[in-house]
C-alpha cells in the first residue's frame, strides 16, 4: 500500500500539471458534472421559444435577451445592484471591526467565530419573521421607545429601503466576517509589534500593515455578499413589502408565475454574465499586480 | 578515493522555458563544508531545491547522485537528508519539542527515545529543554528559532545537512557567533554541510570549498584562498572582494603566464591565460592589497609598473584605500595597513605624482565569460 | 385556447414534430413533454368540446372502466403545506392499512416543474384552477376511475364540471374560497363593500393587497366591471392606473402573512382569502371578510392523481375517503375554507354557505391566460417597479 | 489580550452581536407565549414544545436535514479545500477557466440551479436510463454542488500568502505529501476550513428553493416544512424547534472547546 502511495507520489512529482489536477479532480468534475451540464441546457433554453405551460418549445431566437434591453429591466438591474453594493459596503463596515476583535480575542475565538454562525442555523424565513417581530409598528423596538416615552408616534420601518438593508445584511454578515477573520487569524502579530516599535500610531498600523495584509479575505468576504445579495428576492418582499422589484424576483417569476423559462434563463445570464466579468477582470487585475509587484 | 557524498552531473532545470540552472556539475566530499554562493536569482536556492529533491531535473537534465545513488526520482522524504529554512519553517501549531521531535515520529522512532533525543538536540543548540521546549515557536526570538531549526535537523542524525541561508535573518553579532558554531558542529558531527548564501564573507569563514554560481552555471569551484586570489572569470573577482581590472593586447607568451600591452603602450606581465593567442584582448585583475605604491621612478625590477597620479585616499580604519588614476583615465585602488595615521601618516596625497606597481604572480588573467 | 391548439398543431403539421428525437436525445425534457402533450391536445380537441358526461353519482359512463389493483406499498401525497386536517392522514393511514407521506410545496409551478419533468413518485397533487389546465395540456393526469369513488356523488353540483375539468374525468374537488376583504371591524367606519377601499389615502399605510398578480391585477379589473380574465390592453391599462393608485396606500403587498398584522393592528384591511381570514379571526374577533360587490375570484383547489403514480389504488381510496361527509368537514374545520362536499359543508362548526345564484355573477375563477400570461407579467413588473 | 482593543471597537463589536441575536431572542422568548399569532405576550406555555412531539413532519424533516446537512459538508469540505489547494499552489494550464468556473455557483440564482439540476437529474433518469430518484441523494449532490465553491473561496483567502517552506519542512524531515497535508498544512489551514465548513453546512441547512425542486416523495428538509408553515402563519412550535436547535447547537459548541485542548510532548 505505502509502495503505491508513494510510486504514485513520485509518478506525480514528474508532471507537475497533473500534480494541480490530481488534488482538484473531485471538486472540478463535480461542479462540471452537477453544475456546468445543467446550466448548459439553461443556457440553451435561454434561447429557445416559450411554452405556455411552462418549459421551452423547439426553436432559436436571441428575443429574450433583447427584450432584457427594455428600459424597465435596466432599470430593475440598476436599482438591485445600488441594493447590492450598499449591502456590502455595510457589511463590511459592521463585519470588518467585529472580525479583527474575534481574531484578537484570544482564548474566546472559536465561541465568537460560533456565535457569529449561530443565528443562521435557524431558518432564514423564521429569522426574518422575527425581524418584522421587531420592526413593526406594534413591534418590539416601537413599543419600547414608546413606553420610554422617545417617541408618540411609531416610526415606520417595514417597508422602508432600510428596513430591506437591514435584511440583506442580516443574511448576508457571516460570508464577510468569516474569510476576514480566516485571513486576520494568521496574521502574525510580531508584525504589529514590529510596527509598533517602528513609531507607527494606530491608523497607520491598520491602514499600512493590518489592511493590506487582510486584502484577500476581504475581497472574498465581498464577492460573496455581493453577489448573493444581487440575486436575493425573499428579503425585499418580506421586509420592504414587495413594493420593488429586484432582480431576483424578475428571474423567479419567470419561472413560476409568467411561466417563461427562456426569458428567466436569459435574464439569468445576463446577470451572471455581468457579474463574471467584473469578478475576471477583478482576478486579471489582481495577478497583474501580483507580477508588477514580485 | 571515497566517494562522494554528493555528486551533480550535468544537472539543467527550467521552468517555463527560463534556465534556472545549466547544466551544472559538482561533487562534495563527506564531512566538507561548502558553500553554494551567489547574487539572488544565479540558481543557487534551485541548486539546493535539486539536491533536497522539492524540485525534480529537466528530463534530459544530467543526474543528481547522494551517496553513489542516482536521486534524481526519489522524493525529498526518501533522501534522508535535512534542512534548516531560510525563514525557518517552524510548524507555528506545535511547540518547540514536537517541531524538534517532528522527523523522528515520522521515522518510527520509539517514544522514549525520541524524548531523549529531542532534549538532546535542544542541548546541542544550547536552548534549555525544560525551559523552552513546551513554547510555541511564536513566543521565541529570532536566534531562538534558528536555533529550534538547527535542533530539528540535527535530531535526525543526518549526514548531510541543507542551509539556505539560515543566518540572513539574524542581526550582525548574532551572524558572526552563529557562524563559528555551525562550523564547529560541522567540525565535531562529522556531517556534511551544503551552505547556499549571497554573502561572500559568509562562505569565506566557513567554507572548505565553495562553488560561485553566476547566471544558472557554476563560476568557479575552490577552496576559498583559491577563489579569492585566483579568481578565474570577472565576475568572480567582482563579486568576492574587490578586484583591480587591466585590459590590454596578448603580446607575448611563455609558459604559466602572458604579457599584455595596454593601450597606453605599458605592458603588464601576468599569470594564467594558457592558451590565449598573440593579438588577443583579455582582461587581467589583481586585488587591491597586492598592489603596492611608490614614487615615480622609484619601482621595483621584476615587477608591472604604471604611472599614476593620487586621487583620493579612503580612511577604513583597519586599511587604507588609495585610489590612483592612470594616464588613459582608469583607475586602480591600492589597499594598505593603517600604520597609525595620527603618529605616521601616509605620504600620498591628492595629486601626487607616483607608479603602481604588482607582481605578475598576483596578476591573472581572466577567462572570458559565457555567454 | 383553441387558437393556441391550432399553432401548435400547425407546428406539428410543418415538422416540429420530427425533432422530438432530437430533442429526447439532447436538450430539455419540458420541452419534448410540452411538445407532445400538446400534440395530444391538438388531437382532442374536438373531444374538449364534447358534451359534459352525466352528472357524478349517475350511472358510470359507457365505456367499461378498467379494475384496479390492490392497495400496495405507500400513498404519496404532495400539496399545499397546512392544507389538510391533522387526522385526516393517521386515520386513513389505520383504516387502509397504507402509509402515507405528505410532501409540500409552495406555489402550482414548483409542483408541475417536477411533474413535467418526469420526476414521478407521487400519487396524489393539488393544483389549483388554472394549474389543472396547465397539467391537462401537458397531459400529466391519470383519468379517474369511478367505480372507485362512490362518494364522488357528494359533490356539490356547482363544484362540478367547472371550466377546468368540463367532464369531470381528473379532479376531485378539495376546498374552496374566495379572494375578498379581511378587515377589522374596530379600525374601519363602515364595512368596506368595494375594492375601492384601497384607493381611499385616508387608509394610506394602513391597508396591504396580495403579493400576486392575478389576484392583484384581477380586482382592479373586476372593479371596472371588466372580466379578472381579461387579456384585452386597454381593459389592463385601465386596471394598472388603479393598481397603481392604489400602491401608493398600500403598506405592502403581502399574502397570507399579513394575518399577524391584522392580529395586532398594524393593518385594518387587507386582500385575502376568507379561509386565512377565519384564521385570523380565531385569534381577534374583531376581524372580519367582505366580498366586494364589484366581484373577486373564487377558486377551487382540486386532487389529482399525476402521470407517474405509483399506487393508483391507494390514491382512489383516498380521493374517496377525503369526500366522506365528516371527514371532508374536518379538513374544512382545519383550514377555514369551504368544502366542495356537499354533506360534509352543512357539518362545518362555522358555515361556508355556498355562493348564490346572484353571487356567481360576481365571482369569478381564474382561468389559465396562456400568451397572456407574458402581458400580464410584464404588466405586473411595471407596476411593482415603478 | 482582549484588554488591547479599543473601546470604541468593542462597542461596535457588541453591537453588531446584538443586532445579530436580537430576533433569536425574539424567537427564543415567543416559542413560550401562549398565542398562536405571536402578536403580544399572553402568557408563559409549553404547548409549542408538547406539539414537536405530535408533529412528526418537523422531527423527521429535522432529520432529512442533518443528514444532508453533515454529509455535504464534509464531501464539499473536502472537495472545496483541495481545489483551493490546487489553485493556490500550483501553476497549471486551464487555471483561469477553473477560477471563473469556480465563481459561477456563486452567481448563479438558486432558482435557476435548481430547476437546471431537476432538468439534468430527469435527463438522466428518462433519456440515459440511470436510475436516478429524487430524494436524499439528489439533495446531497445539488448541496455539494452549490457549496464548493464558497468553500474554496474561503479557504483560498487562508491560503494565500501561507508558508510554503512548511510542507517542504515536513517533506524534507521524513513526511510524504499525505502526512505533510494533514500533520501541517491541515492544521494551518484549520480556522480556514472550519469556516468554509460552517458556512457550508449553514446554507444547507438553510436552503429551500434548491432543495424544493430536487426532493422527492418523502424526504422533505426542514426548510421545507418550516417555509410551508410559516407562508400561512408562523406556528410557535417553528419557533420551540428553532429554540431547541439553538440551545442544542451551543452546547455542542462548548462540548467541543472544552475538549480541544492542545498536547504536549510526553513519553
């Protein structure tokens, strides 16, 4: 066993490509296999006709991705992605801070890594239920202020664009906490100290040495509120009363009440589309400077 | 004659179609401390990476030999060799015993034992067991780590022991003392020492023999007295120390050496340069402390003597470098002891009139560089 | 519809027909099912216009019916969550010997997705009005056997041959409602008689509508009078500008959540089916329902039993259990709706009563609009973007 | 070393905290009232608890969930680290198609994950004729499939700028690549996988567009039952199991730290 383990090893040694695929294989063949075939017929269906009934009709038309050109579609696509970014822009001001005091805090790390975690192994709709609990005008937080006399009147928060906000954010904190708290974790903290005896004061630790060191979770912690929140739909019906449109909701209804698959499909990829190339130039960028810098 | 320990054999490595190393040949004796030394980027780390076995020779990339057996396809755990890294490699998640201990459990050995060895090993690189060896390697000054990786390597009772420039990170004084210990466990183990560094005075102290890498091949190959005085390439004679370069004409040739006219007219007699044709342009050098000032008609018989005119003379406390310029414009240094320059000062001053003078036995000539 | 049936036929007709290998071998399943299916439906569509059979309890038709196998293995049943009475599912389970799961889902598409595609495994659906004729037309219904439904013939008479399943060969019926005014009587003057109530700004944030377009867009068509069917543009564009005079009040567009907010007072009317509104009404009797002189959507939730079923047998057992007058009534007790058995309706704690003559003018089912489906989409995206 | 941070830091910290387990609270303190709308206290109850027991569908669900929620983590944990392994350590022809094909999962809405994923299961089972049944297994694999690439994403940022010399260090003292990955890079990686794992087992746990479409007969998640329960009206009992599930989790949690304590070298 140990001789083929490492005849193996050896026979890899000599073709390093084969070395990369041999660890990635299972996870590649997988996303290909379960991921990438079914999107395909997707994507074939994005340009087929419609059927009534739901399902697509034999043919070839580009129709339902002109149709996207609508003004109402950009429209809708503007106005999710407005949503999308000031989500990841709070959640990065609320996750950033709360993922360098976890890596800082010693032996209590893993119980704040878990309390993090922790709301969301309940479901999503029950947590938002219990935001609205709390949102309402007969809610928790209105009859508090009330009942201290802050307020006479209720301050309306369902419905409202925080209210959405304060949803997307909820759902989405612990995707920008934890690759932030992974990347800060192994920080080494000499470094800081090293900083410290250089005279650095503590803006310019964390902005010149902390910051840059942290970049990569960072920017994994963004990619994935980002584009989660670009495709989210239950938290604006639930929260903000579904009186907007998202971008998500267009591609659901596709698929269920206008019964138009191609043109859920098209929109789909539009957006993903879109997404993906910012995500690859954002990638290319980043080896450019990996090469500018070494 | 023993075998070597360790032999190279025409060893080429690429990566991605830029030659880290070509077609490099070498042997290293059992017991010898040497030196692969070089500026960054000449292929010295590739070379150790070769011999450590991370990185695997090109397929028709000539055969890497430890021990007599062609290693070129065996794994770095089958070599059986160690390893201190540049940044240490310490396993930041164990402590220092369990880091030390860490090669001996992969090699079965019993648990009792391995106790026993470990304190040993952290005796041998004089950290207290007791005291350090339950800390986590964070916890550990600079010196303290190099010497938890020293303990790691030398637990495995190697015969051969890889450094990749273990002592860069280390202030100056540190540098020195750990210097003289290395040598001396390379004295008294008996293991065979290959030490990659890009500090020439580094592989000087140490080195029985080194090996100066420049640009993928191996410079020149010697004891350290050897490469320092008899500097076989420009490069060479460049890089360790500082060196006085002549570039003139082959006019004559006799046996062990040439005589070469300058432009100017003088001629310089030097050793070396067999096989150099009459007509043909070398390039001589000779290191500043074998030449020798005097007055203009002063010079010596028997030796090679240009005209020059002081230019500057640099105060360096244990010598003094003055700094000569010849009739055509270039410049030569001449090293000499500091007799005391407050009691007896040198005579030369800027703008003096004087000859250089160098024997032709510490002048050589150059081979030309490949290409 | 018929126009629908003749373009299909007629892609058949110019060979769409021949890609169906292609289409098996490669690229979507929904695809050579819908293709087929409405070859099928192209080919009965004289059978579509036929008289309806006799009324259900009469003599079976005369073709002879074929015998059922015994009940074997499990019964499965997927459908509307919190749409069947505790004991419904336990007792059937010790009375027959057979064991049931329950599976559910949230909107008709989930359910006829899984179908279409050939997913299989399940015994009984329960797709609302519209959704049976989608199902139809993808022809994913076993036709019923009868003789095994003895109770079929508890029906009530309005219940039967409805515009979905003229010859009342597929479904059985299952609960019914409609989509009115739940209000509480405490926060309102007067009992709201109008769907005109949710343009009044008086009520500005105080009053939601249905998150869905065809209960949406339907009353503002009802209330001009026109049909909540209607695919004609100028009777939708008329029914946008209400609808979206009427967003500007509205607190949210909610479903059947905005009961706890009518619970706690948040909201003093809200568009909701009377069943929910029973519902609500358990917890604060200060709520109450309406129905709109200006008409709604009545509906009717029917049982099917899918291409694909497994156990036939236990399904019609089922069907004919769920129409025993106390065990119908028990359901309807449950969910607060009405039953579309006529013994088991007069056995409700709280009435149903059925829709009268002169109410059916009012009320109206919510057909399936085929094309119009994208106009109404498009509309509905308008209005809830703008 | 907490004493270190600014206040200001821990102030938002706690807040952020407490924003987060508000409606936890909410939750923990309604699955007590007496009141099946949850619109004002009415009074201390354990009815809602009493129902778990009557309440079959939920318990099993809970079960469906765990076993698919335990098992795609561990196989898109796995198969999610060495691809990030992969991806930083090697460079390799085709690694920017992986690297965007990495990223597509991500943005892919769910709902067209799931019904491309019921299409390709039935164009399996009914054109190719392998006997595919939805239920548990196809649920696995479409979590799997929707989980890797948040778990590479994760424990790629851990990975970059990770010492390399540590493995070659293993290597060179006697460890092969296997027991080099798992006695050193494993454990460097550790807060890194952990994450990724969380994450992972979070939105399985948590997923019901996906998973409604490519369940079959019986083998409902929770999510499933919950979302159908709460559509209608919230039911306290989701809010007695939410609780029990919380409460179980923490105690799980500080099992765990208490045991997971470092070993010295001892004979």
């Amino acid at each position: 066993m140990m001789e083929l383990r490492r005849a193996w090893l050896r026979w890899l040694s000599r073709h390093p490509s084969l070395r990369a695929w041999s660890v990635m294989f299972p996870g590649a063949w997988w996303l290909l296999v379960f991921f990438m075939v079914p999107l395909g017929f997707m994507f074939a269906y994005s340009f087929m006709e419609r059927n009534v009934y739901g399902g697509v009709e034999a043919g070839f038309t580009i129709e339902h991705y002109a149709r996207f050109a609508d003004p109402l579609y950009m429209k809708i696509l503007v106005r999710t992605v407005v949503y999308a970014l000031g989500c990841t822009v709070a959640s990065l001001l609320m996750g950033y801070p709360v993922a360098y005091a976890i890596s800082r805090s010693g032996p209590w790390k893993n119980l704040l890594v878990f309390l993090v975690i922790l709301p969301f192994w309940t479901s999503f709709l029950v947590r938002t239920f219990a935001m609205i609990f709390l949102m309402r005008d007969t809610g928790l937080i209105n009859t508090t202020l009330m009942g201290m006399g802050l307020i006479t009147e209720p301050i309306e928060m369902l419905g409202t664009p925080a209210a959405v906000m304060a949803g997307l954010v909820y759902g989405f904190l612990p995707f920008m906490v934890l690759p932030i708290y992974s990347s800060l974790e192994k920080l080494d903290p000499s470094l800081l100290e090293a900083a410290e005896v250089l005279g650095a004061k503590p803006a310019a630790r964390f902005f010149r040495v902390v910051l840059p060191l942290s970049m990569p979770g960072v920017v994994a912690g963004s990619l994935l509120v980002f584009i989660p929140a670009l495709g989210s739909f239950l938290t604006s019906d639930l929260l903000g009363g579904a009186k907007e449109i998202m971008i998500g909701n267009l591609v659901q209804n596709q698929f269920t009440s206008a019964r138009n698959w191609p043109f859920g499909s098209a929109a789909s990829f539009v957006v993903m589309g879109v997404v993906l190339l910012a995500v690859f130039a954002y990638l290319r960028s980043r080896d450019d400077d990996a090469l500018a810098g070494a | 004659m023993a075998e070597p320990v360790v032999e190279f054999n025409n060893v080429s490595k690429t990566f991605a179609g830029q030659k880290a190393v070509r077609a490099i040949s070498f042997r290293i004796e059992k017991g010898e401390f040497f030196s692969i030394l070089g500026p960054s980027g000449c292929g010295k780390t590739t070379t150790l990476r070769l011999l450590a076995g991370f990185e695997v020779p090109d397929e028709d990339g000539g055969e890497v030999r430890i021990e007599g057996q062609v290693v070129n396809n065996r794994r770095p755990y089958e070599r059986r060799l160690a390893m201190v890294f540049q940044n240490y490699a310490l396993f930041p998640h164990l402590s220092v015993e369990r880091n030390v201990a860490f090669g001996l459990e992969q090699r079965g050995v019993p648990r009792a034992q391995m106790v026993e060895r470990v304190r040993a090993a952290l005796d041998m690189v004089r950290l207290d067991p007791a005291q350090y060896g339950p800390r986590p390697p964070a916890a550990l000054s600079g010196g303290q780590r190099q010497r938890v990786a020293l303990a790691r390597a030398l637990v495995l009772e190697p015969s051969i022991l890889l450094l990749d420039e273990p002592l860069g990170a280390l202030d100056l004084k540190l540098r020195k003392e750990m210097q003289l210990e290395l040598k001396s466990l390379n004295r008294r183990l008996g293991i065979t020492f290959v030490y990659v560094t890009h500090d020439q005075e580094e592989a000087l102290t140490m080195s029985d023999r080194i090996a100066v890498m420049d640009n993928a091949r191996v410079a020149q190959l010697g004891a350290p007295a050897e490469i320092y005085e008899r500097p076989r390439t420009a490069f060479v004679a460049r890089f360790i120390g500082e060196s006085n370069f002549v570039i003139g004409e082959v006019v004559a040739t006799e046996r062990g050496g040439v005589v070469v006219k300058r432009a100017d007219g003088n001629l310089v007699a030097a050793r070396g340069g067999e096989g150099r044709a009459m007509g043909e342009t070398v390039q001589l050098a000779v290191r500043p402390e074998r030449v020798e000032l005097t007055g203009p008609d002063q010079a010596p018989g028997g030796q090679n003597m240009l005209p020059a005119r002081i230019r500057q003379v640099v105060y360096r406390g244990e010598m003094l470098h003055v700094r000569a310029t010849l009739g055509d414009g270039s410049e030569m240094v001449a090293a000499m002891r500091n007799e005391g320059q407050l009691r007896r000062p040198v005579v030369w001053q800027e703008g003096t009139e004087c000859a250089v003078t160098f024997s032709p036995d510490d002048t050589r000539v150059l081979e030309p560089e490949p290409a | 519809m018929s126009k629908e049936v003749s373009r299909l036929v007629e892609a058949v007709a110019t060979g769409a027909i021949d890609r169906r290998e292609f289409v098996r071998g490669a690229l979507g399943l929904g695809l050579s099912v819908a293709t087929i299916a409405a070859v099928l439906q192209g080919c009965s569509g004289e059978e579509a216009k036929a008289p309806p059979a006799p009324a259900p309890g009469g003599t079976p038709g005369p073709a002879p019916e074929p015998e059922l196998g015994p009940i074997e293995g499990e019964l499965h049943i997927y459908m509307w969550s919190d749409y069947i009475a505790e004991d419904t599912v336990p007792n059937f389970e010790k009375e027959f010997n057979c064991k049931v799961t329950l599976d559910t889902y949230e909107s008709n598409e989930e359910m006829i997705a899984k179908l279409q595609a050939g997913a299989g495994g399940y015994d009984l659906v329960c797709p609302s009005g519209y959704a049976i004729t989608v199902l139809k037309h993808l022809d994913l219904m076993e036709k019923l056997t009868r003789k095994h439904i003895p109770n079929l013939g508890n029906v009530a008479p309005i219940f039967t041959s409805t515009v979905f399943d003229p010859t009342n060969d597929h479904t059985v019926p299952w609960q019914w409602g409609v989509t009115g005014i739940a209000y509480r009587k405490d926060k309102l003057p007067t009992p709201p008689d109008s769907w005109a109530l949710f343009l009044d700004a008086a009520l500005k944030g105080k009053v939601t509508m249905m998150d869905d377009m065809r209960d949406n867009i339907g009353a503002w068509l009802r209330y001009r009078g026109k049909s909540l069917n209607s695919v004609d543009p100028t009777e939708l564009a008329a029914a946008k500008v209400d609808a979206l005079a009427a967003k500007v009040n509205l607190r949210a567009y909610i479903s059947a959540p905005v009961k706890a907010q009518l619970v706690a007072g948040d909201v003093y009317a809200a568009q909701l089916w009377n069943g929910d509104t029973m519902q609500a009404r358990a917890e604060n009797d200060n709520i109450e329902f309406a129905v709109p002189k200006e008409g709604a959507a009545i509906w009717c939730d029917s049982l099917v039993i899918p291409k694909g079923a497994r156990n036939i047998r236990a399904a019609h057992e089922f069907l004919n259990y769920i129409l025993r007058p106390e065990v119908g009534a028990s359901i309807s007790n449950f969910t607060g709706y009405g039953s579309p058995n006529k013994l088991a309706s007069e056995k409700l704690a709280t009435p149903v009563p059925y829709p009268s003559e002169e109410q059916m003018k009012t009320l109206e089912y919510q057909q399936d609009l085929g094309a119009g489906t994208a106009v109404w989409d498009q509309l509905w995206t308008e209005i809830k973007s703008s | 070393m907490a004493g270190r941070l600014p206040r200001w830091l821990v102030a938002i910290t706690v807040a952020v905290y407490a924003f987060l387990h508000a409606p936890l609270l909410v939750l923990v303190v309604f699955s007590f009232n007496d009141s099946k709308f949850s619109a004002a206290w009415e009074g201390f109850t354990f009815q809602w608890y009493a129902r778990l027991l009557e309440r079959d569908d939920i318990l099993d669900s809970l079960w469906v969930s765990l076993e698919v929620g335990l098992i795609s983590t561990v196989v898109s944990t796995l198969l999610g680290t060495l691809l990030a392994l992969g991806l930083a350590r090697h460079r390799f022809r085709g690694r920017a198609a992986m690297e965007s094909l990495l990223y597509v999962p991500i943005v892919t809405p769910e709902i067209v994950c799931g019904i491309s994923l019921l299409i390709f299961f039935m164009f399996l089972k009914n054109v190719l004729h392998i006997p595919v049944v939805l239920g548990v297994p196809t649920i696995i694999i479409a979590h799997v499939a929707f989980n890797i690439s948040f778990v590479t994403v994760v424990v790629r940022s851990r990975l970059e700028g990770m010492d390399r010399n540590l493995e070659e260090a293993a290597m060179i003292l006697g460890a092969d690549e296997f027991t080099a990955f798992w006695r050193v890079t494993v454990p460097q990686l550790w807060p890194g996988i952990l994450s990724g794992a969380l994450l992972a087992f979070t939105m399985s746990f948590d997923d019901y567009v996906i998973t409604s479409l490519v369940t079959g007969p019986g083998s409902s998640t929770l999510p499933i039952v919950v979302y159908g329960m709460v559509r209608k009206n919230i039911e306290p009992s989701i809010n007695a199991i939410s609780t029990i599930i919380l409460v179980v989790t923490a105690l799980l949690i500080y099992a765990s730290d208490r045991l997971s304590k470092p070993t010295a070298l001892k004979p």
